[in-house]
C-alpha cells in the first residue's frame, strides 16, 4: 500500500470501541474547552463581521450557538469562533497545531448527519491521531508553509471517520481538501490579522466541502500526499512517511489545554509572572529580564510584537502579555483591553527577551522560561519548565470546568456535555 492506503485503512477502521477509555474521556475535556471558547468568542470582531455574510448563506448545518448555514459557511464560523481568541488547545513537535480546530467541521456534519456523541469522540480521537503524526513528521513553518495545511488533513481525516467513508472516499476527501488549498505562513509574520484566526477556518470549509462532494461522488487525485507533484514532493520534501504509519489512537494525549488565553509559547510566561507579581512593587521595576527557547522568541518576540495594534498581535506578544500580566495580576481574556493602557506599554520598553540555548535544546519535550524582575535594590525571579495543561502537567477536570464557566457563565450545560456519548450534535451545541 501507498502512504494514502496506508493512512485511509487506518482512518476508515477505527470504530468508537476502538478507542480507549482515557482517550474517551481526554476527549470530552477537549469538547468541554472548545465549546467554552467557543461561546465566548461568538461577538469577536472577526466574527461579527462573518456573522453578517449569514444570509447569503442559507443551509442545514449547524452553526456553534446560532441558526443553521451552508456547510462550508458553517464550517468556517465554528472554527473561527473556537480559533479566534487563542484560547483552544496545542500540540508542540516539529510543527505546532491547535488540534481542536477540527471540531467546527466535525459539529457542521455531524449536525446535518444527526451524528451523536460516540460519532464526534471517534472522529476527533482519529483526528487528532493524524494531526499530530504529521505535526512529528517535518516542520512546515521553517519552509514558509502555515500550520493549517496539516490541520486541513487531520479535518479530512476526522470528517471522513464521521461520515464512515471507505479507504477510496477517504483519499479523495483528503485530496479535495488538501491539493488545491496549500497556505501560506505570511499569514503570522509581523503585525497579525483576523486571518490568524481565519486559516484554520478556511482549513474547516475545505474539509467540510470536501466531504460533501465525496459523498455525492465527485473525484480527486488519488495521491495528494505521495504523488510526483504532490504534498510531501513539493512541499515537504524531508516528511517522514514513517510517522504516518503505526495503529495507535492516543495522539489527544500528547496535547495541551491552555490554562491562559495567550499562544501557547506563552504560557509559562504568564504562569512565572503571575507568581512574580505578588512580589514586586510594579512602580520600583527598572528592567525585566526573559530567557526562554528559540522558537518562543522568534515567534513572539519578533519587531511587531513589541507595539501590538490589535488583539490578534497582542496574543502573539511576550512583551505585551508579561506585562499585563504583571500589572494586573491576572491574565484572561480582558487584558486585551491594555493595548492602549500607556503603563502597560511603559513595562513593555523594560523588557529584554533572549533565548537560552539551554532551554532550546529543551523544547518541545519542556517550554522553560525564565522571568528575572530588576527592582531598586531588590531582584526577584522565577522559572516555569513545563506550564499548567501541558500534558506532562495536566489541568484536571475541576479546571477544565472552571475555565468553560468563567467563559461562558454556562457551568448547568457542563452535565449534558460529560454525557455526550448518545446524544445527538445538535442537542450539544
């Protein structure tokens, strides 16, 4: 068999009895937190702005929190509003992901399908396991290729679990959704737009669409990934094949939940300052001090993230959230309301960020970071090497829930949601 075959006998096969239970239950936490994000994120900017395209739109596919869309319209909102405030889940190898992204497509088919609880936790179960497989198989952002390119795979791979697709359909959905939609990583260099949030979207409506036509028989390429002018060929030449093969379905368990609304490199960084900032007379700092790994300060530390204009910058921005964070004691989605808070962007010029080759070679297995405070006469410091809801350092449940109810103010939904294994997509969302 071709990696193709090889991947689509996997992805056709597994069945919800398949899956183990910690995969079951790891799952519904994941479900959990990205409904939670989800519904808080509905009145963004970015999706207000979707919101109106909604008539022009008209279908059966349910939209997260709202009325029915076309599928690929549906698609799009639901993983813009889960992917807009960076607040849903990580994976760290070779290429970073944010796994749950999948769940927009996987809530628009399996509404329209009547699709239940065991359909979603299998799917996204094969998702993720795809996801992260191609996440440890080559980096796409060192060759100027985005992350969702990967995402829009494992969404085919997921999706085509959901609607049962054989080996031959789950080729072709993948190859629907892959080969004409290659994205490019401009979308995060420098100053940072709704399209941070919009790619995985775009990866969403790929994969739904992709499903669609392969249901109703329309043909693509029968090897999107191997073929001579396909995906590893033309853009990954270095994937490693091998990292695609193997059977096992544990991939959501090597993935992070994010304790703070901030890109995961990140995290660790809020962590240290929270616990700096009860130490600290924020009006006496004469410098602050960072060390952490490569790629936490190219990505984060980079020109424009040292004056963010917008939300989808800020969230990008080390400068920007350590400060907030030392200032307010507290780092959630409010913060975002200090990007014109003239103190805030005071501490933002005392800041040195600097990688430490020590914890280069550290990352991904751990994410150190290392936050020295230089006040008058006094200098207090704190390092973090493995940040709260890194899989190694787990949120438990009772956080998972606290984090959807400071969300959304919905804790009575949180009951349904653990029992979501018979109940129908729509009754859940």
């Amino acid at each position: 068999m071709n990696i193709e075959e090889n991947l689509a006998e996997f992805i056709s096969r597994i069945k919800y009895e398949d899956v183990p239970e910690n995969v079951k239950h790891e799952v519904k936490r994941r479900f959990i937190d990205t409904l939670g994000v989800a519904y808080s994120s509905m009145d963004n900017e970015a999706a207000s702005k979707i919101k109106k395209m909604a008539p022009l739109y008209p279908g059966n596919a349910r939209m997260i929190g709202m009325d029915n869309a076309s599928p690929d319209f549906s698609a799009f909102f639901n993983s813009l509003i889960i992917r807009y405030m960076d607040f849903n889940d990580t994976y760290l190898s070779l290429e970073p992901l944010h796994p749950s992204d999948m769940f927009g497509p996987l809530v628009t088919l399996g509404s329209m399908f009547h699709k239940t609880g065991k359909d979603i936790i299998t799917a996204v179960a094969v998702g993720y396991e795809v996801g992260t497989r191609l996440c440890d198989s080559a980096s796409l952002r060192m060759k100027g290729y985005d992350h969702v390119n990967y995402t829009e795979i494992a969404m085919a791979s997921a999706v085509s679990n959901l609607m049962n697709f054989d080996v031959a359909q789950t080729i072709n959905a993948i190859s629907i959704a892959l080969v004409p939609h290659i994205a490019l990583r401009q979308t995060r260099v420098g100053e940072l737009s709704m399209w941070k949030a919009g790619a995985a979207a775009n990866s969403a409506r790929n994969a739904a669409f992709s499903a669609v036509a392969t249901l109703y028989g329309f043909t693509s390429a029968k090897e999107p990934l191997s073929g001579k002018l396909g995906f590893k060929n033309i853009v990954v030449p270095d994937m490693d094949l091998s990292k695609l093969e193997g059977g096992s379905i544990d991939g959501v368990m090597r993935t992070y939940i994010k304790k703070y609304p901030v890109e995961y490199h990140a995290q660790a960084a809020v962590e240290a300052s929270l616990k700096l900032s009860n130490e600290i007379d924020v009006n006496n700092i004469e410098s602050i001090n960072v060390e952490t790994y490569e790629a936490a300060v190219s990505i984060l530390a980079d020109e424009e993230k040292w004056d963010p204009r917008n939300k989808e910058t800020a969230d990008h921005s080390l400068p920007f959230i350590i400060a907030s964070a030392l200032l307010n004691k507290d780092f959630w989605t409010n913060n975002y309301n200090d990007l014109n808070n003239e103190k805030v962007k005071s501490m933002m010029k005392k800041i040195r960020v600097m990688e430490k080759e020590e914890y280069t070679k550290q990352y991904p297995d751990k994410l150190p970071i290392k936050i020295t405070v230089n006040s008058k006469g006094k200098s207090v410091e704190n390092e973090v090497i493995i940040p709260r809801g890194h899989y190694k350092n787990p949120m438990d449940d009772r956080e998972v829930e606290t984090k959807f109810t400071r969300l959304t103010g919905k804790g009575a939904l949180l009951t349904d949601l653990w029992n979501m294994e018979d109940k129908e997509v729509n009754d859940l969302v």
